[in-house]
C-alpha cells in the first residue's frame, strides 16, 4: 500500500502567512502540520509516499528532505496548477501503480491517527473508503448523503444548499479502480477535477464506496482560528521537558516544555506550552496555549493562546493573545511622537489594536 499526500495549494485563508510559507509547514506545537500526517501514514504501516507539490515545492521538499527522518520513502510529484484533488490522482498514476493507497490532505489535522482505517481498508474488499465528520458549516466541505443502509448514495462538493451535514475529512482509501474513475469525470464549474465527482462515478458504476463516521478530533487547519485550536489540542497533552536554561528568577507552571538552546530570565511561563530552541524569554510572561517557535527573542511582553514561528522578535507589547505572527517578524513600541500606531503589513493581513 502507498501514500499520497496533498501539499501544493495556496493557503489563501492563512493569508498574509502563505504569502511565503507553505501552509502545511506552520508549525502546530512546533511541528509542521504536515509532519503530523506523515508519521500517522508512517505508523500506519504505509512507507512509500508520494507528495503532491505545487509554487511552495522547494520549502516542503527542504523540509521533508527524502522522509529518511521520518522513516518513510518521499518521491515528490509537481502539480503545476491547483486543478483539484482528482487531478491529483490522475498526475500521481505512474507511482501509485496498481497498489492501493491511503490519500491525506497535507493540511489537515487528526488525533489518534490512521492506523485503525488503514488496517481496516486492507482487511475489506470494498473498493474505497471515505472519513466523515459532522459539521456546523457543510456548504465549506464535500458533502456525503448516506442511504436507509447506511452506504454512501451521493456526494457533491461545497454544496449551496446542503442536504447533509457530514462533510468529507480530508483522508480517502482507494482501489486501483479510482483511476479509472478520475480519468471519466469532466473539470467542474470550479475549472478542478472534484475527488467527489470520482467517487460519485465509483458509486453509479456500482462500485463499494464504503463510509467511516470520525468520532475523534479531525480539523481543516485551512483558518488562523483552527490552526489555535489543534495548537491547544496538542499542547494540552504535551509532557515538561526542560532541555534549556530557566534562571532561579523565573518560573515555570503546569507542562511546560523548554527546548535545547532555549533561555528563560526573569519570565514566568504557565503551561501547557512550548518554547523552541534557540528562543529567549527576558521580563516576559508565556501563557497556557502558547508554543513559540526556534530563535525568536521576547522581552517585556505578555503572550497567551497564539502561535509564534521563527525567528520573531517582540518586544515592550503589553499583551497579545490569539494571534499567529510569522517568522522573522518585528513587534515593538514606537517611541517616536506623535504617538501613533505605525504598521507596515502585507495584503490579507488582519490588525486588532487595543
């Protein structure tokens, strides 16, 4: 069995971040998104991996390198347009073969992993298998209608008027038959090969597209909000390591994890949360559900429930919270009069000034 992971779109809804970062490489309790998709296939038995990758290749292809760190085997596969998730099938046929494959949306976010499915799929005869979760907001997702018993009837893509809430989780199970499926279907109004429209043409054919009702915590980390939230999710199980310096001036409350390098004065941290290596904490308050990012300097500055990526620097801030800053990113006071906020930000970018 093979995998193929999806790590080429554009990330609009993180904008002014993916405006030069890869989307699936912000990092949540600092590890890329991607990361945790990728050992998930790796524990799931799944070792030969293939990555869709489109305008960010060079930053996924830096990060993940050949997966020999993560113990898989990566051949990386470029999409040079985002033309849909069954376009992505289509391009990837040469390395998928007649091997079955598990299909993993690069920015989405499971606890517990795939390992159950994955096992499952194998065991069974049935021809795919689809993830559904319900949601409050279905016209965001695929939709999925299921029959009196219980099988998958119908599916349409980001519906206008939704007749289900179950909405499609961004991990497929496919039979070698997908890909007759997905050279069948036409581009949708959206110009994309939908993964829906192939699945609906599996199922008119007469095919065994099987359902599987997550019950666990999934997330489209797609939004700044979701991205905080699978950050305070995976930092609410986060075991205290402190592998830093922390001086006799400084406290650390509840699981707090320090990384190599990283230096703690005068600062309290309360956990959960997690300061990178190489970052320095100076007259600083970190609060619970906060995970700062390798080489980033804070002084004087109160920082809660937010993601900080690299190499940030911030200073003399009252208080921030709920916020994503990206790397190498300068916050400070102005002392120049007269007194007066002075921003320089990208497009897309969103302020809440106190």
């Amino acid at each position: 069995m093979k995998a193929l992971v999806l790590s080429g779109g554009a990330g609009t809804r993180l904008r002014p971040i993916t405006h030069t970062s890869a989307k699936q490489l912000v990092p949540v309790a600092n590890k890329p998104v991607l990361f945790y998709g990728l050992e998930a296939i790796r524990d799931a038995g799944v070792t030969d991996v293939g990555i869709i990758v489109g305008d960010t290749a060079a930053e996924i292809e830096a990060a993940v390198g050949d997966g020999a760190e993560l113990g898989i085997r990566v051949t990386y596969i470029r999409q040079d347009a985002p033309l849909g998730l069954a376009h992505c099938v289509l391009i990837a046929q040469d390395f998928l073969g007649d091997d079955d494959f598990v299909m993993y949306l690069g920015d989405n976010f499971i606890i517990g992993g795939i390992t159950e499915l994955v096992d499952e799929f194998r065991a069974g005869t049935y021809d795919a298998q689809i993830l559904l979760t319900k949601v409050d907001n279905p016209s965001q997702f695929g939709v999925a209608e299921l029959g009196p018993n219980g099988g998958v009837t119908t599916l349409v893509e980001k519906p206008k008027e939704p007749r289900s809430d179950l909405a499609l989780v961004g991990v497929y199970m496919f039979r070698p038959v997908v890909h007759d499926a997905v050279r069948a279907i036409t581009p949708s109004a959206r110009g994309e090969l939908e993964i829906t429209d192939a699945l609906q043409w599996l199922i008119d054919e007469g095919r065994d597209v099987r359902p599987h009702l997550v019950t666990g915590y999934w997330k489209d980390t797609g939004r700044l909000e979701d991205m905080l939230e699978c950050n305070r999710k995976v930092l609410e199980s986060v075991e205290p390591v402190v592998a830093g310096t922390v001086d006799a001036d400084s406290s650390l409350i509840g699981r707090v994890v320090v990384e190599q390098g990283a230096v703690i004065e005068r600062s309290v941290v309360r956990g959960p949360a997690i300061i990178g290596r190489d970052t320095v904490l100076r007259d600083t308050y970190v609060g619970p559900f906060t995970s700062i990012y390798f080489g980033c300097l804070l002084e004087d500055t109160e920082i809660e429930h937010s993601i900080v990526l690299e190499q940030s620097r911030i200073r003399g801030v009252g208080r921030i919270e709920d916020s994503l800053i990206g790397k190498e990113v300068e916050v400070s006071p102005s002392t120049a009069l007269p007194r007066a906020h002075r921003l320089m930000l990208g497009d897309h970018s969103r302020v809440s000034i106190a």
